[in-house]
C-alpha cells in the first residue's frame, strides 16, 4: 500500500515531522535498510515518513498491521519481526490497542537483539506532528543533559504539587538515567516525539495525585483526568492503593496495575523535557514529554535502565505544574524549569 504512494497523497503540514524523525533523530543514511510498522489509523503520518525516508535513498520495508493480522495483536507478526532484526532502523507508527503492551515488548526485544536505531511513536496524532514533533531537538536534548548533570549525582528526588502529590523517590547509582531528546542510538531507542530524561527508581514513597493524563489505551479512553483525579498511595515502590470520583477508570487502572508479576511496581521516573509541548492533551505519548514529572508501573526498560527485573505492561501517570527537587536542589516550580 505505501509502495504505491503518490506525492499529491500527502498532507504538507506532518513533512516537519517526518523530517525531524527521519533526519534530525534517526540521522537515516542511504545504505541503510529502514522498517516502518504502521495501521490504518496512522496511515497519513506513515505516508509521510516513508516519503522523507525514500527522499534519504534508503531501502524501506513497510507494514500495515491490518494487512497481517486482527487488532488487537496477540502476537507481532513473524515477518515484521524477521524485518526489523535484519534492519539498522526501525520506525513503528500506530493507535495503541487494548492488550498490546507485551506484543510491542517483543518487537522492543529483537530491537534491542540487534542493535536497532528505534523510534516509537505509539499513539502518534495531527495534533504531535503540528507541534511536538516539529521541536528544535537539539534544544531538547541540550535542556535534558543539564537535568542529568543534577540528577545522575542525587540520592533522592522529591515531588509535590497544590493538589497533594508528595512523593520521596529514593535513586540508585546502579540504575542508568537515560536522555531520549531526540538523539535516537542503536543503544538507547526512543519514543517520538522525544524529550525526557528517565530512570527505574531503587524505590518510591508517598502520595501521587494523577491530574494528567494515564497511559496505555486508557489514555484514548480518558483523555486528560484533571476533573477526575486518581490518587495512589505508593510505598516501597509498590502501589498500595488508587482511588478515584470516576469508578471506571480507578477499576480498569487497578486491574492493569494486577495484569502480571511487576505491574503495580513503578518502573520509571521521569521528567519531560519538551518545550515545544504547548499543553496537556490528554495523549501519553505528547503529555509525559510535557516539563513536569511523571512515574510508570511495570517494565522499567532494564535495557536501558539497568534494572535486574521486568514485566509484561507499563503504564504511565502524570502530575501536573509539580515542583521538583534533587537532593537540596530545586529544579522545577509549578512547572517551570529553574536550570
């Protein structure tokens, strides 16, 4: 299907975009072999790509999942998988759907296997191409490095926001700190659009009032939850408890949170670094690049992070304008950057 695209298919306003992704974070050079994962629900910013890779000269091999196999996937499919371990970069553009945390876990594993420059754009829309993905990532990249200048040193993070976030999260130096603004390595593949500094925390204490957005497919669902806050208790590490005035929302999230061995165990802190990001939307993928603070459940990237444990799910959760310290360093006030 994309093989066969014409020029006058495209729609002008996501060529921005796709020139940051394909040029700018991927750096894609002519000799190298491209696989591009799409559905139909994306197609228009896949089009895109896939021309901005074709203007690069290099081969691509693209996929429409639809094509392949029923969504939601139970399992990627075989030559999507063959694909991508033969290729020296990888771009998968799709809709999230219900239950396919662990099939795109898969595809991250054959990524990491062989050394793959990869971008995820899990939930890509107009509105990310129109304005977080037309950021100056150097900027992103360069506000990142100064974060970890503070971060990568300090024992502990400490959160808070007016609503009653307070949380303590106790840091390890065995644990890496990553910067994905936008540089994308064979590795440390990346979400785009890009901006965070991230790590698997050794442990997290407190209260966490999630007034953004939450991740997965709830966030298609729910959109931004600032009229409906959930509340978590979390001690250890671990979720203790979530509550919320929306009945639904706390049942599905506290379900999610019970799905596998891990699920209700915050595997990543992190802070946006996207500048570019003119307000919540209510999509994950756009709102954790967001400056401010957000944590996850579940897997914790241990290719990345360092971590010695994992798991079948991830879910993010964002607090919105919180302040942020460092050890005795405050980094962040209501959502503003100090650094």
């Amino acid at each position: 299907m994309l093989r066969t695209l014409k020029l006058r298919d495209l729609n002008p306003e996501y060529l921005h975009g796709a020139y940051n992704a394909v040029r700018n974070c991927l750096r894609i050079q002519p000799h190298e072999h491209v696989t591009l994962i799409t559905d139909y629900d994306t197609l228009d910013i896949a089009k895109c790509l896939f021309e901005e890779v074709q203007q690069v000269g290099s081969p691509v091999t693209a996929f429409v999942l639809e094509n392949l196999t029923a969504r939601p996937m139970r399992k990627m499919p075989s030559a999507v998988l063959a694909a991508m371990s033969r290729s020296h970069v990888g771009i998968m553009c799709v809709k999230s759907q219900v239950g396919e945390a662990k099939v795109r876990g898969d595809l991250i594993q054959v990524v990491e296997q062989h050394g793959v420059r990869y971008a995820h754009m899990i939930g890509i829309t107009s509105e990310i191409m129109l304005q977080s993905m037309r950021a100056d990532f150097d900027t992103v990249y360069a506000l990142g490095d100064r974060l970890l200048a503070v971060a990568r040193p300090a024992q502990k993070a400490y959160v808070k926001t007016a609503l009653g976030t307070d949380m303590v999260v106790t840091l390890s130096r065995k644990l890496r700190w990553q910067n994905t603004g936008g540089k994308i390595t064979s590795e440390v593949w990346s979400n785009l659009p890009a901006g965070e500094i991230f790590t698997c925390p050794e442990s997290v204490e407190g209260v966490m009032v999630v007034d953004g957005t939450v991740g997965d497919y709830l966030c298609w669902k729910y959109g931004c939850i600032e009229n409906t806050p959930l509340h978590l208790e979390i001690s250890g590490g671990y979720l203790q408890s979530a509550r919320c005035d929306n009945a639904e929302l706390q049942r599905e999230f506290s379900e999610y949170c019970n799905a596998g061995k891990n699920s209700d165990r915050v595997g990543e802190f992190a802070l946006g670094t996207n500048l570019w990001v003119e307000g919540i939307i209510g999509n994950l993928l756009q709102d954790e690049k967001m400056p401010g603070a957000h944590i996850a459940f579940g897997n914790p990237a241990p290719g990345q992070t360092g971590a010695d444990w994992t798991c079948p799910t991830h879910i993010d959760l964002i607090t919105l304008k919180p302040d942020i310290w460092f050890d005795d360093v405050q980094v962040m006030a209501r959502g503003e950057y100090l650094v």
